[in-house]
C-alpha cells in the first residue's frame, strides 16, 4: 500500500531521466499515483521518448507555462487521461543563463528577467488556475525551489525569481486554503539536471554543500527530494500550507 494509492498528480517539467520530475514521477508511481507528465515545445519527444522509462508508462501532455492556449486547454487535455486531479508538481524553472546567471546579475536586461519570472514563479498561478476545475475536492500543490532567503554565488537572477516564487506558493495557500487545496516547496539542494548544467559556475555550490551538509549530499541521488515532493502529495502533511521544506542536507541550518 502506497501513500498516493488512488490518486491522480499531473507532474509538469519532465524532460530528461535526470529532471527531479522524472524522480517525482518515478517515486509517485511506486507509491500508487496515477501520473501525467508534461513538458514543451522541442524537448516533448524526448520526454515521450523517457517516459516509457518510468515504472508505468504515463500520458505526455504539452504544457508551455506562457502560452494561454495551452493553459486553457490543460484541463481538457488531462480530462482524456482522468476526471479530477489530487495533487500538480511544478518542477519548472527557466533562466537565459548567458544573461542571467553565472555573476552578470548587474547587466541582467529586463526582457529576460521577466522571462525568468513569468517561466519560473508566475507560472505556479498560472499552473494551479489551470487546474483548479480539477481540484473540486481540495488537493495539494508542490514546487521546487532554491532557497532564495539568501544570494548565492551563479545563481543571480533565478533567484529572484524563486524569491518570487516561494512568495506566489505563500499567497496562493492562502487563497486555495479554503478550498481544501494546500500549496507548498520543497527547497532542494544542488542536484544534477539539465537546468543546473546551464548555470555556470555551480559546481561552486555543489562543493559547497559536500563541504557543510551535516548530513552530507550526494547531488546525484534525486530521490530525497522527489520523496518529500510526495509526502507533501499525500495526506501526511495534512495541516500544512504556504511552508518551505528544505532537502538540502541540513545546510540551510548551518553557519559556517
Ligand atoms: P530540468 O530537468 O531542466 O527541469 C526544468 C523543466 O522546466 C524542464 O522540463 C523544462 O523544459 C521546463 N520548462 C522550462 N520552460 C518551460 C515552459 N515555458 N513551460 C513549461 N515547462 C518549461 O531541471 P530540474 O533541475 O529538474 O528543475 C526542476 C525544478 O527544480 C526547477 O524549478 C528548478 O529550479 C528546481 N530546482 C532545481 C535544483 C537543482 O539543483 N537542479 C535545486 C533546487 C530547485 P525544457 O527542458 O524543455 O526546457
């Protein structure tokens, strides 16, 4: 028996084996989920292609987070697969990394930034209204995000964005809390992805965590991070909106 037996997430963001999506997917899988997955544009033949991989083989919707179409037409798209939806992870983030990151956040022009934010925190609200007819009986929304408390080396104008973020899951819990939909992030550490690969100079913050988690952190091993992305899915954390659970380690706890 599973902690999402019976229920039906629509993960969005899966394009390779290596996306934490795909480890979502994987993890809610083999804890009885129903799963969706979803990407965009080029990369959606490869996300059918690894979605295969999965331990069931899911449907592939086609979800760009900035066009309208598209998101008025989500909820339809999932109705062929399923007549409500439990739980939506949004594992999306996008960044111009020859602009944006790397320690340019000083010459960071306006028109990608506001790609930045519109693809990385505004479309949490354009995701979950999205899905909201889906969600008639309450359920629960996880994003991931970087703790964007502090400034971090590389990471530059994605981390306002995910300031951005963690502020939009805050205001939507409180106005889907009473409809019984709770929202929540999980702030994961440095992992292994395709995004962080475009993001020069991160291997500065993967050095650093193997340097100060007390727990240590493998940045390979994307399962604690899709497992607590689960959790927050399931019933067990029945009471708990608008938080911010850090799988980093414990590096957010430390000082030097
Ligand atoms: P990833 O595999 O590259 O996932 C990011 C996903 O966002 C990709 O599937 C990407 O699609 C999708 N995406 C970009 N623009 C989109 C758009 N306009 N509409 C719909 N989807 C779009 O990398 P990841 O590391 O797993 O990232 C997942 C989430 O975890 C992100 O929010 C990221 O910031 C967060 N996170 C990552 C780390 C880390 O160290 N990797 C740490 C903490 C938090 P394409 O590949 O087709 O562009």
């Amino acid at each position: 028996m599973g902690i999402l037996d019976g229920r039906t997430i629509l993960v969005a963001g899966v394009t390779m084996e290596s996306s934490i999506g795909f480890a979502t997917a994987r993890v809610a899988q083999e804890q009885g989920a129903t799963v969706l997955i979803s990407n965009f544009g080029r990369a959606l033949g490869i996300t059918r292609r690894i979605a295969g991989r999965l331990p069931v083989t899911p449907p592939v919707l086609e979800l760009d987070v900035t066009d309208d179409d598209h998101l008025a037409g989500l909820a339809d798209q999932v109705r062929e697969h399923a007549d409500h939806l439990d739980g939506v992870v949004h594992s999306i983030a996008y960044g111009n990394p020859e602009t944006l990151l790397g320690g340019r956040f000083l010459e960071g022009p306006w028109d990608d930034v506001s790609q930045a934010v519109q693809v990385s925190a505004y479309s949490l609200k354009s995701l979950v209204t999205a899905c909201r007819p889906l969600m008639s009986s309450g359920g629960s929304i996880v994003g991931l995000t970087f703790d964007a408390t502090q400034a971090w080396p590389a990471y530059d104008w994605m981390g306002v964005a995910k300031a951005g973020l963690e502020s939009a899951s805050r205001y939507l819990a409180r106005d889907l809390g009473p409809d019984g939909i709770r929202c929540n992030l999980v702030a994961a550490g440095p992992l292994k992805t395709l995004a962080a690969k475009a993001i020069p100079g991160f291997e500065d913050l993967e050095s650093a965590w193997k340097d100060r988690a007390p727990l240590g952190w493998d940045e390979t091993d994307h399962d604690p991070t899709a497992r607590a992305v689960v959790a927050l899915l399931s019933d067990f954390f029945p009471a708990t909106t608008g938080e911010i659970v850090h799988v980093d380690g414990g590096f957010h706890s430390q000082g030097l």
